[in-house]
C-alpha cells in the first residue's frame, strides 16, 4: 500500500469509560481532575466493563484504524496495562489470539483483592 510503512507503529492511549475522572456526560477534559468527577461511574465500574470498552477499542483499530492511523491492514496489535488496566489487558490477551504482544507494569495478580469492609468503603 502506498504511504503505509510496514514498520510503522500506531500507539493509543484509552481511558476506561467509568473511570471516574471524566464527567458522566463524556465531556472531553484536557486533563485527569485530582479528584473523581463522576464517583457514582467509578463505584459502578467493574473488570467486565473495562474488558468491553477495551474490546470496542481493538474492534476500531481493526476495521477503522488501519486508515485512521496510517497503518496497514491486519497490522499486529500489542497491548500495555499498568496496574488494574494491566489485568484486563492478560485477561483480553488470554480471550483474543491475534493479540501479539503484552506488556504489563504492576498489573494485579488477583482481581479481588480488597476486603468487603474495603469495597463498601
């Protein structure tokens, strides 16, 4: 394909949609609140959600992102994950082979960790 270099890479920085941070209403904000935002999205988040909003992104690289992002069709995709992100992405990689690479960075090793007094809290 003319103007794709084969060895080019694309990189895409998502946030998860109930991460708390950004308003309810989706509003763009140019940089992460110190504080929660939205908390009622944060206490309703769940890895689920996070693996479904992880699969809408990899589902729009592969169809529309090859043209958006100057890449060529069937490119590999490789996934990084710090911490709780860093779960979800073994999780996708474990449920997608076409996932060709993984990079986590103090991903959590069990998803339930925090106590019931620490989750009512």
């Amino acid at each position: 394909m003319q103007g794709l270099l084969p060895d080019r890479v694309a990189t895409l920085a998502i946030d998860f949609s109930y991460n708390g941070h950004v308003p309810a209403d989706g509003t763009v904000v140019e940089e992460i609140a110190e504080a929660f935002v939205a908390p009622e999205l944060f206490r309703a988040n769940t890895i689920a959600r996070e693996l479904d909003d992880l699969t809408a992104v990899i589902t729009w690289v592969r169809g529309h992102g090859p043209a958006a992002l100057g890449i060529a069709r069937g490119a590999n995709i490789g996934l990084w994950g710090h911490s709780r992100g860093g779960l979800v992405t073994i999780l996708k990689a474990l449920d997608d082979p076409a996932i060709a690479a993984l990079t986590t960075w103090s991903a959590l090793a069990e998803p339930q960790h925090y106590s019931e007094r620490q989750k009512a809290e």
